[in-house]
C-alpha cells in the first residue's frame, strides 16, 4: 500500500521536517523543512503545516525529547 509521511525532529540539531513516499516497497525521500529554532516561532508555522499534511493524507509522525 502506498503512503505519504512527513517525520518531524525536533531535540537533535534544528528542527526540521522530512516528507517521504512509501511507493511499491521502496522508501523515496522529498522534502526538508527547516524550523527557527525560537520555539514560539517554530510552533506557529509547524502546527500550520502538519494540519496541512493531515488534510491531504500524509501520516505524521513527530519525535520531541521531553525532559519531565
């Protein structure tokens, strides 16, 4: 089954985002996004865009290192 993904990181390095296609068993990267490092800044354009990805299909994953 084909598939849409967008993997977000966010605690190594900038964060950033990876769009990808799961296409006939074969895993094809296509775009990066990078983030502004100010956490409000990064928050307001994310959110907008992982909404975005959801609508059109995409399986979103995010990976955050939370310290509690």
């Amino acid at each position: 089954m084909d598939k849409k993904i967008c993997v977000v990181s966010m605690s190594v390095g900038k964060p950033a985002s990876m769009t990808a296609a799961w296409i006939n068993n074969e895993l094809i990267m296509a775009e990066r996004t990078s983030y502004p490092e100010r956490r409000r800044d990064m928050e307001l354009q994310l959110l907008r865009e992982l909404r975005e990805k959801e609508e059109k299909g995409f399986i979103v994953l995010v990976e955050e290192e939370n310290s509690f």
